[in-house]
C-alpha cells in the first residue's frame, strides 16, 4: 500500500514529525514521570508547527447567531428525551424511508459512495446498505436529545452486550494513555457519551455554524465530564498531556482534513485523504490504540459495544506504513456493520490526481 504526500511535501520520518521534532519516544519506553504532565517548549514548538489543526477537521469560521435556534432546539428536545428509544428509533425508520424514495443529497452521496465502495456488489444489495444506511442517519438524529436528557445510569443501562472488553483493558493497562478511535459507525455520539460515563476521556469535536448547536452539542457531549476540544494548536497540547496522565483521546478516524493537510491512504481500495494526528499521537506517546463502535439493536432495544485491537503496523515510525494501517482498520469497523455507517459522509470528495469530486452533479 502506497500514499503519496501532498504538495507540500511530505513530513521527514526521522524524527518523532508532527508531535515530537527531536524528541523521540518510543512506545516500549515509559516517558519520565516529571514529563508525563506538562509539554517541553520543543515539543509545544513542534505541535504547533508541524501538525496543523486543519489535519483534525475542516476549518469553520466563528459560528453565526441564531437566538431562535436556542428556543427550537430546547422544545424539541423537551419533547423527544421523554420519548422512548424505540418510538425515536421506529420514528427515524419512517424518515429514513423517505430520504430513500425522494432525491435528496442525502441519498445522492449515499448512492455515490456505496458504487465506489462496494463496485463487485449487486444493485439489490447496495440498494439495501442504502435504505438502511439512511434509516440509521434519521434514527441517529432522534435519538440525540434522549441521550443528552439521561442520567448517568440510564446511559449505562442502554448499553445490552460489550463485546472485547479484554482489548479495552489491555489498552487502558498500558498506561501510556488510550486512543479510542471509531469511525461514522452506529451511534458514535453514544459511544462517546457511554466512554465518558466510565473513563477520563477527552475529544475532538467540529464547531457547527450556529452558536446556540455548539453550546447544546457542549452541553450534551460534556454533561459526565468528559472534555471536547476544537482543532488548534492548544488542542494539540492538551492530547499530549491527557494520554501522559494516562487519560483517554477519542477520535474519529474517517474525517476529511482540510485541503494542504493529511496524506493520501487507500481506503476501500481508493485514494483518500486522511488526518495524521492519530498515528502522530501514538509515535509520540506510546499509548494504546482500541478501536470501537456503539452497534444499534434492533426496535430500540439499545446498544451493543464493540471493541477490537488495532493493527500491529499503527505503531510504525513510517508514516505511510501508520496511516494505511489505521484506514484498513476503519475499514475493517466499517465492513462489520456497513448499514449503520454514514455512508452519505463524503469521504471521497477530495482526489488525488485533481479531477472533479465524484459527487458534483
């Protein structure tokens, strides 16, 4: 498997690039205890320079003010956190119908990415990811107020089966800190609410473009202590401190970083531009890597956890090596519930040789 650089040339490999420079930490080693809580100025130096923010997510500019948005949302949310999951769920299955009988972006991007993934699958097969891939996307919206209305128990109390426990603890036993990474799989807002109900857990989190959505995603994503940070240089700094304190860092492997950021990786057989953070992070930190995904039963009957080691090659000094093995991973999660992934997630929209965006009309 091969990844070319961007234009801009690709990071030397000889030293720790992005999040290390010259300090080099390997993952066998245990840094000293008097470093493990604070950031040296090289290394500060070195996350600003090297790693840029856009590599997380794509830039956004400051969000716009909406104050009616405030008043929608909290009844809307008054109404749906008192609903049962399986009426939401049952609810969302309608809408996803719809979405799947009327054109709409949704079912475009779907359609797209379903040919350029699954290209050997037949047309009644991918016709069927796509109606219950949207029918997912309509039930993970209805389901969101739930989540941010319940307690801490009733959180825990949706969860039926975790399946791989054993790889979760052996990461989280590594004490070098744990990456949690996951992908546009099932309900990625449970898991990370759940996570943060039982560990330390900081995450990455896109702005939205309207101020009162980022201070009612805030609300909701942080209300069991966990932390979310934007993209920045600050953001940077604090990763590396939280998996020194042998905290947790969830990511989402499968965002587009923004254009001039990431490598090209292959993924589901096609170039695709891809964050280096992850990879960055494990070079520099030695922490463990567990993949994960929130499975969503049938009829609302909750959750099942799924977690599962990641690929030996993550752990590589050559980033090439890194990033294709953490792309075949979030493959791998993909394929083992491809109904419940985004699929109308444009992850493809950039290309490598400069042609058109395969989903421009």
């Amino acid at each position: 498997m091969t990844i070319s650089p961007l234009p801009h040339g690709q990071p030397p490999t000889t030293t720790s690039p992005q999040l290390g420079g010259a300090v080099n930490v390997r993952a066998s080693e245990t840094p000293p205890k008097r470093k493990r809580a604070r950031i040296t100025t090289t290394e500060a130096k070195s996350a600003v320079s090297d790693t840029s923010a856009s590599d997380i997510a794509p830039a956004r500019h400051a969000p716009r003010n909406r104050p009616w948005i405030a008043g929608l949302a909290n009844a809307t949310r008054f109404v749906l956190k008192r609903t049962p999951l399986p009426v939401l769920h049952a609810a969302g299955g309608v809408v996803g119908r719809l979405l799947a009988a009327t054109a709409n972006s949704s079912r475009r991007h779907t359609r797209v990415n379903l040919s350029l993934c699954f290209p050997d699958a037949t047309p009644e097969r991918r016709r069927q990811i796509e109606r219950r891939s949207l029918s997912h996307l309509a039930r993970a919206a209805f389901e969101l107020p739930r989540f941010w209305a319940s307690d801490k128990s009733a959180i825990q109390n949706m969860v039926r089966k975790v399946h791989g426990q054993e790889y979760l603890d052996a990461g989280l036993a590594s004490k070098h800190g744990l990456l949690l990474a996951s992908a546009h799989v099932g309900s990625w807002e449970f898991l990370g609410l759940w996570f943060s109900t039982l560990h330390k857990t900081v995450g990455l989190y896109q702005r939205p473009r309207i101020k009162q959505f980022d201070e009612v995603t805030l609300a909701g994503r942080c209300r069991f202590g966990g932390r979310m940070l934007q993209a920045s240089s600050a953001s940077l700094r604090a990763l590396i401190r939280a998996l020194r304190r042998n905290e947790c860092v969830w990511m989402m492997a499968d965002q587009v970083p923004t254009k001039g950021a990431g490598l090209w990786a292959r993924f589901f057989g096609r170039p695709a531009l891809t964050g280096t953070l992850l990879p960055r992070l494990v070079s520099h930190t030695g922490a463990a890597v567990v993949w994960a995904y929130a499975e969503r039963l049938p009829r609302g009957q909750g959750f099942d956890i799924h977690f599962f080691p990641a690929d030996a090659d993550i752990r590589s000094p050559k980033i090439e090596q890194a990033l294709g093995a953490m792309n075949q991973d979030a493959e791998q999660l993909v394929r083992r519930c491809p109904e419940q992934y985004l699929w109308r997630y444009r992850r493809f929209r950039r290309t490598s040789d400069g042609t058109p965006s395969p989903y421009q009309r």
